[in-house]
C-alpha cells in the first residue's frame, strides 16, 4: 500500500496525542507489570524493543528519538521502584514513551512536509444520533485560523441540550497534502470549511 507523508504525518500524530498509548495494548500492559514485579529489566525491555517497532514502522523513516542506555536503563529503574498500584501507570509509563519516540520524526515530517504543501486541518464530525445544531453547524474540515474564530474547538454542556447528553462531537486535526485535490472552497456556502468525506 502507498503512504504519503500526509499519511506518515497523521499517524506519528496520532500517536504523540494519545494519551493512553495507541500502540499500547492490554497484554503488553501486563508483562511489563509481571516484569517490573518479578525485577525483570529484560522484559521491560522487551516492550520497549516492541514499542519502538511499532513506532518505526509508522515513521517512514523518519528519526526516532534516540535514547541513551543510561536514558532507557533510568526509565526502566524508575517504573521497577516506583509505587505501582494500578495498571494504569504502567499503560500511562509506555504511552509516554512511544509519544517520546514518536515526537522528533513527526516534527521532521512536519518540517520537510512543509516545503511540499502539507496542510493541517481541523475536522470535526457528530457522533451521536441526536447531534444538536450548533454543533452540526461547527462540523466540517477547517483551515486552524477559521476553526478558532467559528469556535470549531469548542464545546458545550448538557444545559445546552436540555439536560441530557452533552457535546457528541469528534475533533481532531487531519494532515494531507495541498495537491490531493480535496479542497473545494465552494461547499459550505464559500467559507474555507468544506465537509468531511465519508
């Protein structure tokens, strides 16, 4: 399958963002528990070999960031003494880690994807089935500027909905490149936000 660097861009995103860790799975939570209980650096380790991977391969080969030894033997010495009661701060240790990995490569795509016409974009989509208005008028792909001067960013209460439920909405920021040809200004009555595609 072909990837663009729009492509390569929007995944190590999704990545530095992730506040749970996007490659981070529930077993790979629980070996490095049963590791850092047992004493076991290597299986730490391990994870963090496999973490790296998956990283990698959503880089195109951009640098990751280069830890040390010493850099990863500290973070592995830390998670092995630290007071660990719940699972979540070991999935929370190896989130920060793949966001750590993932930081340099995505600043260097940012950077070269720049002199090629990337464009960032601010997408927001309904989730729910009862969606209210002034949220469906918010929704659509947004140049940043106009997503902040239309409130696209915001959010609202369940006041606003009568009591019930709250803001449904999905917001993200999307990469492409300017030469995809998706960009219509004409939809959405001439503004520079034009709907999603489905």
């Amino acid at each position: 399958m072909y990837r663009t660097l729009a492509d390569s861009i929007q995944d190590l995103y999704e990545i530095t963002v992730s506040p749970s860790g996007l490659l981070v799975t529930d077993s790979m939570v629980r070996a490095v528990d049963k590791a850092r209980r047992n004493r076991d650096p290597k299986g730490i380790g391990d994870a963090l070999s496999k973490l790296f991977n998956g990283v990698a391969s959503k880089a195109a080969g951009f640098q990751l960031k280069n830890f040390t030894r010493d850099e990863i033997g500290k973070r592995i010495g830390w998670l092995m003494d630290a007071d660990v009661t719940k699972d979540s701060t070991v999935k929370q240790f190896l989130a920060k880690y793949q966001r750590d990995l993932a930081m340099p490569a995505m600043e260097t795509g940012i950077k070269l994807g720049a002199a090629q016409g990337l464009i960032k974009e601010v997408v927001r989509t309904p989730e729910g089935a009862e969606t209210c208005q002034w949220c469906l008028d918010r929704c659509g792909v947004w140049d940043p500027y106009d997503a902040n001067a239309y409130g696209v960013w915001a959010r609202h209460g369940a006041s606003a909905h009568g009591g019930s439920g709250g803001c449904d909405c999905d917001i993200r920021i999307q990469w492409r490149m300017d030469n995809d040809g998706k960009t219509d200004p004409e939809i959405n009555g001439g503004s520079t936000a034009y709907q999603a595609e489905a």
